[in-house]
C-alpha cells in the first residue's frame, strides 16, 4: 500500500516509503557529474576524486578525495555532491566520506579530459 499524498503539495509526506527503484552506483557517477569543482570548472568524476560508489538499502556510500587537504572548495564540493545523489529517487540517505588514500594527483584526470587540458 502507498502512503497518501499531501494534498497541498501532491508529494508523498516526509519521510514516507519511495516507490522508486534504488539506483545503481553507475546512475549515483551520473548524477556527480553534475557536481563542478568550482576552480577547475570540471566535474568530479572525470577529475577523479570520486574513489568509490555504493548503493546498498537506498544509501548511497561515496568515498572520495580532494585535490588537497587544504583545498578552499572541498566543503562545497561534498555538499553538491551529497545533494545531487540525494535529490535522486530511490535514494533514502547518502554518506561522503572523504579519503585522502591513495592521494589525488592530476594522473587521475580522465585521459581525455587531461589530454584537453595539456597536462
């Protein structure tokens, strides 16, 4: 049985059940590529700092990196990162966690995306 819609906004209430299907952890890399980093202009995936996806009972479990430690836009970056896996249906709850092994160096450019760039 589904829950009832609000009536005001036609959503289902918070924190009821979704009826969508839990996405997989290549539809999770689809969404982060939405999520720039804002000095660089490119997205997460192809500079590589998204070390791992998981999706398990509608928790999405991201291990990622920065380009440093000490990097200016790393607590904007995770936060786009958690709200556009979040915004995704079927995704009840979404874990960042942010490693620093193996460290980001600009290796882990996509091919492409470093050739484009020169490096």
């Amino acid at each position: 049985m589904t829950e009832p819609l609000d009536p005001a906004s036609g959503a289902a209430p918070e924190g009821a059940p979704s009826d969508a299907a839990t996405p997989t952890a290549e539809q999770v890399k689809l969404a982060l590529r939405k999520v720039k980093d804002p000095e660089l202009n490119l997205n997460i995936i192809d500079l590589g700092l998204v070390y791992d996806v998981m999706v398990e009972d509608r928790t999405a479990v991201i291990a990622m990196t920065l380009t440093s430690p000490g990097c200016p836009a790393g607590p904007q970056i995770m936060a786009d990162a958690e709200r556009a896996v979040r915004n995704m249906p079927g995704v009840d709850d979404v874990v960042v966690n942010l490693v620093w092994e193996p460290y980001w160096t600009p290796e882990r450019i996509e091919p492409r995306v470093r050739a484009y760039m020169g490096l």
